[in-house]
C-alpha cells in the first residue's frame, strides 16, 4: 500500500529520526516521498544518503535548503554564494526535485530592506547558471512577513515571481501554505505561477490560533484556520499535482511524540483534510 | 517647551496610566497629543475624557478602536455595527482626528478568509454614512499578516487602500509601520494613499529581532530594524504631515518601567530616529 500524494519533510521528524531511520519509518506506513535538510544528508554523508534514497525507491521532493544570501559585505555574498552551489551538488546528488530557497533577511546591523533585496536578486542569478547546467529547478520559498528581518526578505508569492520573472528559465516557487495563506492575492499569484511553470513544491501545515512561538509553533493539518483544500484546488488547477509536503516545526507538540505517531498524523490528516477527492491517494 | 508632531498612544502607558495621569506626564515632557482606547475613555466617561483633554488643549490623534466587523452570523455583525457607531460617538466626543478601526479576523470555527473580508467591507459600508453625517473620518489599519486569523483580515496597505476605492469618501488608513514595514509594495501605495487624501494617521514603534511573542514584543523607535526615516520621508512626501504616534504593547519590557522613564524614552527616540531634520521638532 502507498499512500499517492504524500511527502515528509524530515524537519516535521527532526528530533525523532535519522534519514535512515525516517525512510524506514515512512515506508512502514506506505509514505514513498520525502525532503530532507542539508544538515541531515550531511550526518550520514552526501554518498550514503544517495544510496539510501535510491535503494528505497524514494521520491526526493525537495532539498531544504539554499538562499540566505545577504550579508554584511562581498565576501559574505560570495561565500554564500559558493555555499549554495554546493547545495546545490547536493541536491543532484540525491535527485531532489528542487532545491528550495531560504533567501535570508536583513544584514546584521541593517535596516535597508531593498538592499538586502538586490543582493538577493544578485545572489540567485550568480548561482542559476551553475544550477541550470546540472538540470536542477531552484525553488523560492517566499516566507511569512513575520520573518523578513531574519531569515527572508521574499515575503510574498508576487514578489517572488517577479524575481524569477527577472531571472527567466529554472527558478521558481515553493508554495508554503503557512507563509502564504494570509495573502489578499494569493489566488491570483498561485494562477499566475501555475501560467509560468513556476510551481515545483507544495508544503503543509497550519496556522494555530492562537499562535506561542514565531518559528517552532506550526499546527498539524486540520488543527488550525489554514483553508487547505481551497488552496490545493487552486494549485491543482494551476497545473501542478506533484506531492504535498508536510513541514511542521513544532518544539512542544510534533517534536515531543514518538515518531510513528507524528508520520501517522501527517498521513491520516492529509488524506482527511489536504487531499482532493477527485482521484484515490490510496494505493498498492 | 513643547515637542512637535509626536503623539502618544495610551497603549503604551497602559498599566501605569489612567487618561488623567498619562495627559499630566505627556504635558509635563511638553508632548500635547495622545490617542486613548475606548476602554481607557469608558472607564472615566467620555464626558469627563473630553473634559480633560479641552481643559489641556489636548489633540487626539485618534480613538483606537472601532472595527472586528466579522461575526458567526448576522446577529453577530450587526451588534458589531452597532458597537461601531457607539465608538464613532466616542471619538466625536473627545474630538479624535479618526477613529481606527481593526477590522477583525475570522469569525470562530471559519477558515473562509474571503467570506471573512467581505463581512468587513460590508460593515464599514454600513457605519461609514454614520461618521460622514458626523465629520469624522474611519481610518482602516491594516495589520501585519500574522494577525490575520484572529485580529484583522486587511493585511496589506492595498488591500485596505482598494477597500477605500470601494467605499469612497471619509475613510482612509493609518499606517503602522510595525504592520507595513515588510512589504514589498510599501512605498508605492504609500504614494497611493497620499493621492487619494487616504493618509489619516502614522503610529510608530519598532520590530524586535527576535520577536518573542506575536503580540506583546513591540519595540521602542530604534531598538529594531524598521527604516522609520524612510518610511517617514515617504508618508511626508505623499502630502501627510500629521503627528507620529508611538504605540508600544511590550508586556515584559516597557510596560514594567515607570511611565515616565517610557514617556522620556519615546520623546528621545522620536527626535533622533523618526523626526526628519528639515525643520524643528521641539518648540516654545
């Protein structure tokens, strides 16, 4: 049995699993695609971490993660730069679908928002060609406002867009619902991506009410006010039906239960709550 | 002596001031305009708060708060109604140069955010005659996305700026910069809202990094990474020239200083990181 439709970002299971141990744990329960962190594939060493996923049969759906390029000065930006083609190597390596973008916030000490934004710009088209050249789609992930400051100052799934409208071929997006569920045009910029070929990741979660922590309190599926189905539907009818990829930091809930519990919830709340029921996420 | 063109919002004297006392301590500092929530007026009777501030020569930026228009049913949005033309009598009373209004988020158990904006565009249609026939203009406060569940479903400067467009004359918006500071699109439809006479208000405050609670860690001026001269310069060139008004809600930080030294600390930060230089500040 497989359950079509499903994969598990390894920060929902960060505390309780190695890679090894996540692909054992979510084949046990029929789960057939995951996306792990860098430093995770790093733990057991890039080759291993390969042979893993390959001997599994397992789908990557992504690489977490590139970006965070501002920096206080050139050779900040330059080392990130040359940090981010090794992510990208990475990437290739474990035949991740893409990898996913975090493009970093504001320099510390800076206020200038459209700065850090220009060498944002900058630092995605340094690292595009070396990316196109080995065939991997970069992945924006535009993250929630309340972290432009500190870790992205791509805010919005428009803003995104129009950088990878600047930067053309082989970039696109990561729609989180949790950064971007909120937004007045999120339906117009979802069509908008979809016309592009710009959708290459959907991730999962949900906004709690109310909400303890700015990073580490995202909700199960179903436990919060995020409107998934509607936002599929729209994602579907954009043109993407790749998986759905649950991504749940969760320091006092998620990460203190045993692994097999969370993976269980992931599963049944995707299918109960995420999953459109137009086609059988079910299968042998 | 007195400081010119800075107003404070009695929300960041809460618990150590009734409206008598944080009038006294801004007199004493020479600040001659503060902008008091309805709980604060009710609790002395708009009579007597009206007294106060015209015995003081008091300006009222604004009354905070009208606005949590959507509700569970329509019972519910037309009590909301109600309650809104009450607080338009409140600020009328006490000569508010606005009233500002949070709109409200999602009704509880809804995950319909559209359903959610429309409910508070018909409740501003349905108070917005009452405070034309008064003389007293709405002002919409978009808030930061994060509260988009729970406080206020108008999210971004357009959004509440094409709200406007809808409604036409005697609404506008105030512009928090803790709420707008990340977008993208800030200072274009800060410009936008020059054009329409919009601008109503400009409260001031800072963003903390890190953030530790949603609600209650707003910074003082300088203490974050808000470019507020920018932002300053940009609402003065879009024709507004009204006073900043600091709102700080800082439960473990300025809430537990004596008022006076808060008092002191907003005073200060205005004149060194939000006032622009091109005239003076401070006046016989």
């Amino acid at each position: 049995m497989s359950i079509q439709g499903l994969s598990i970002n390894l920060a929902t299971v960060r505390p309780q699993y190695s890679v090894a141990q996540a692909v054992d744990a979510c084949l046990a329960l029929g789960i057939t695609a995951i996306a792990p962190w860098r430093d995770q594939i790093q733990a057991i060493g890039v080759k291993e971490a390969a042979s893993i996923i390959r001997s599994n049969k397992i789908r990557v759906t992504c690489l977490c993660r590139g970006g965070m390029f501002p920096a206080a000065d050139k050779t900040g930006l330059a080392a990130a730069i040359e940090d981010n083609k090794r992510a990208i190597d990475e990437a290739v390596a474990i035949q991740a679908d893409c990898l996913v973008l975090v493009v970093g916030g504001l320099p510390k000490g800076s206020r200038d928002l459209p700065a850090a934004r220009e060498m944002v710009a900058d630092g995605l088209a340094a690292i595009l060609p070396y990316a196109r050249e080995r065939s991997l789609p970069l992945a924006i992930e535009p993250l929630h406002p309340m972290y432009a400051a500190d870790r992205a100052c791509i805010n919005t799934l428009e803003q995104a867009l129009d950088v990878c409208d600047l930067l053309g071929e082989g970039i696109g997006v990561a729609i989180d619902v949790y950064h971007v569920w909120w937004d007045p045009n999120l339906y117009k910029q979802i069509a908008r991506a979809g016309a592009g070929g710009r959708i290459l990741a959907h991730h999962i979660c949900d906004w709690l009410v109310p909400t303890r922590d700015l990073l580490l309190d995202r909700g199960m599926m179903g436990d919060g006010v995020i409107d998934l189905k509607s936002i599929r539907a729209a994602i579907e009818k954009a043109g993407y039906r790749g998986p759905q990829e649950v991504e749940i930091f969760s320091s006092e809930n998620w990460w203190k239960r045993p692994g097999e519990e969370v993976l269980s919830a992931c599963a049944e709340r995707f299918l109960t709550t995420c999953h459109l029921q137009d086609k059988l996420a079910i299968g042998e």
